[in-house]
C-alpha cells in the first residue's frame, strides 16, 4: 500500500464520522487505519507512532484527537484499570485479552465468549454496554 493510498483511508474515515480533517487528525486517523487493519492502542503509543514517522504532534494533541475520535463513534475505549485506557479501531462488541506481562491488549475469540444471564439493570437504568476484558498472565510452561 503507498503512503497515499493510506492517507486516502485515513481521510475517508473521518469523513464517515463528520469530524474536520486537520493536518494532525489525518495524519493520526492513517497510523491508526492506513493499512486497513485494526488497532489497539493507547495514546502514548499512537505519540511514539507519530514521532517515529516524523509528524509533528504534541502529546497533548494526541489526547485531544483521541477524545474527539470516542465521540465520533471511531474508537471505543477500553478500561484495565483505573489508571490505563486503550483504544481499539475496532467498535463492533467484542472481548479483550490483557497481557499483563507486556500490558498489551489484543482481541479473544468472540465465538468463545458465552454470557448466560446479565443483573437486572436498577430502576431507571439500562445496560448501556457490557465490556468484558479478560487478565493473562504467562504460564512458566
């Protein structure tokens, strides 16, 4: 895939979402979908990204866009912990490994996962999302 053919994608899904293309946007949305594949990230991660192709961006920049990309419905958002979000490219629902040794998050199989019964949500509420991040820990085997 050429560099153009990336920046291409990474414009067009911003477009999808309604959000301005902004130099730092386009350059952001083409590290995180250009090749077309999805990403799990964090937005420390995408900075180390952007600085290792030469974008200039600041950190700063790179949370702000990374907000703005949640909002518009092209990344979720998923809590370890309380103190670390990742992101994923991917917003269809779906399960998470958590790595614990590399703190890296990846996809479980989805056709694996089975939830027999959710609580009953309180009065005046309801079941907005189920996230289920499952913790790994590397076996000595």
């Amino acid at each position: 895939m050429t560099e153009t053919q990336a920046i291409t994608r990474g414009t067009a899904w911003l477009a999808g979402s309604g959000l301005r293309p902004t130099r730092q946007r386009v350059a952001l949305a083409t590290l995180l979908v250009g090749d077309g594949r999805h990403r799990h990230f964090t937005a420390e991660s995408l900075f180390a990204s952007a600085q290792e192709t030469g974008e200039k961006v600041s950190l700063a920049t790179v949370y702000n866009t990374v907000k703005a990309f949640c909002d518009a419905g092209l990344v979720q958002e998923i809590t370890v912990d309380g103190s670390k979000s990742y992101f994923d490219t991917n917003t269809h629902d779906h399960p998470h490994f958590f790595w614990e040794d590399d703190q890296k998050l990846t996809d479980a199989p989805a056709e694996e996962l089975e939830i027999a019964r959710l609580p009953k949500a309180p009065d005046g509420a309801e079941v907005a999302s189920v996230d289920v991040v499952i913790r790994l820990r590397r076996t000595g085997k």
